[in-house]
C-alpha cells in the first residue's frame, strides 16, 4: 500500500481533526443518559487515511458524525485544523451507507450541486466537474439519472461530489456494506486509488468489515467497549498488508477479529469461508 506523508515542513500544523478527550452522552437525565463514547483521543493528520473499525452500536458511527459536526460532544473537544468544530463545513465531505443523491439530476448535475448551492454560476465549476468526472470515470454516465445507475456507480457519484467541491477531509460512513463483495473489492480499489492518486488526500473510512480496514487503512482505530472507546491504534502502511492471503496480513486480522469480539455482524465478509458459509 503506497502512502501520501505526513511529514510537514516549515511551521507546525495541526491535525486536520482532532479529539481531545471526547465524550458523548445521549439522553437528558443522569439516570436514562446513555454514553456512547468516552475518553477519545484521536488525530488525523493531513494525507492520512484512517479506518474506524468496530461491530454494530459500538460507536463508531457516531464518533464519525463528531467528527463532521453534525452532532457536539458532551464533553471534550473536537478541532478542526486547531480551531474547535462548531458545526458542519463544507470543507468536511461526507459519504454516507445510503446514497444521497438527487433523483432529478443528472450524474453530472449531482456532482455540481455543491458549487450551484453555493450561488456559484456554471461556467466558474464546469471545469472542475468535468475533471472530477474523468477522474473517477464517469465522463460516458454523465447525462445518466440515479435511477439508471448501479448501486456500485451511485456510491462513485456520491463520493465524486463530496471530492468535487476539495474538502479538506473525506469521511465516509460504511460506503460499501451493502454491496456485495465482488463490487465491494471494485469500489475499495477505486477508493484507494483516489486517495493515493490526490495529493495531501484526508479519509476517515468507519467499517464493521475487518479485511476492509486492513486493506484501506494507513491507520487503524478500534473502537468497541461500553461506552465506546479506542481499543487499539495501529499503523498498517506497509505495504504487506495491502494482499489479504499475506500471512501477517491474516495473523492481524485474527487479531483485530479477537479484539472486537466474537459475535455481531463484525465477523461479515472476513474470508472466503466466511462468504460460502454466508
């Protein structure tokens, strides 16, 4: 797995997110508060790309939306590019498991809904439309509807808008889960390829898949627990860890498969078994 650097030159930069000490509480009694997620540190560095492994309602779906500001931490911080988070920026792009697309427009007129709600005229994004759609290989679907679309292609659209506008990070909430696991591999390729091939790219991928956040990760984040904290950070650039039939490729995600638990649906899509038992 190739890799983009996090090495700054010249004056220190902050972390494009970060968590200080995050905490968050549903609920608004003491007693029927629930606490989703506590005590999380988290930095994600400019050209990081980082995976959020964890089993369903262990928290790492909500630790994502802290992370866009769609919803504030009870306690903590979150910061964005050192400055706290108050709120959702378009500088922050979002993917979510649904896509969201608007069944009025076209391919191309998705892409560009982010320029046009901004007041922006045609002739100042076209351009830059035009060269994501290249990018991403969708220039021949471009006068296509949704409804005329794949599941697989509707997803590249709903991530080539969310890169259209250059935000500053990427996040992307269980993109591929409901796909099945022949286009999963196409789009996670896709994905990784975006992301090495865009200099000073940012993602933060959450997945209940263990193979998924080995092969996209550069960092790994488990979280799990009651409430939900980060079990394990791992560092997984190198570049074993980019074929899954490599032995320390294997021998980790035993590990990871131990460390989230047994049951739940994190034991999904693991190995080739796993899919012809499924």
């Amino acid at each position: 797995m190739s890799s983009h650097s996090s090495v700054h030159h010249g004056s220190y930069q902050p972390p494009v997110l970060a968590c200080q000490n995050v905490a968050k509480a549903f609920g608004n009694h003491p007693k029927s508060a629930f606490t989703a997620l506590a005590g999380i540190n988290l930095d994600v560095a400019r050209g990081d790309f980082v995976t959020i492994l964890g089993r369903s309602g262990g928290g790492k779906s909500t630790l994502l939306k802290l992370l866009g500001g769609f919803i504030p931490p009870t306690s903590g911080q979150v910061l964005f590019h050192g400055v706290p988070l108050r709120g959702i920026t378009p500088k922050i792009g979002m993917v979510f498991q649904e896509n969201t697309l608007y069944p009025w427009l076209t391919v191309e007129q998705n892409i560009g809904f982010g320029f046009k709600v901004r007041g922006q005229q045609k002739r100042q994004y076209a351009l830059r439309v035009e060269a994501v759609m290249e990018h991403v290989g969708l220039t021949p679907a471009r006068h296509f509807y949704p409804h005329q679309l794949s599941g697989g292609m509707k997803q590249r659209v709903s991530i080539a808008r969310s890169l259209a506008i250059q935000p500053d990070v990427l996040l992307l909430d269980e993109p591929f889960s409901a796909l099945d696991i022949q286009l999963r591999r196409r789009l996670q390729k896709f994905l990784l390829n975006i992301w090495q091939e865009t200099e000073e790219a940012t993602m933060v991928l959450v997945t209940h898949d263990v193979e998924e956040a080995i092969l996209l990760g550069q960092k790994l984040i488990v979280v799990g627990g009651h409430p939900g904290q980060i079990l394990e950070a791992i560092d997984i650039s190198a570049s074993v860890f980019s074929d899954r039939y490599d032995r320390q490729f294997l021998d980790l995600q035993q590990h990871l498969e131990g460390v989230v638990g047994e049951e739940g649906d994190i034991r999904e899509n693991l190995s080739p078994l796993a899919v012809l038992q499924g």
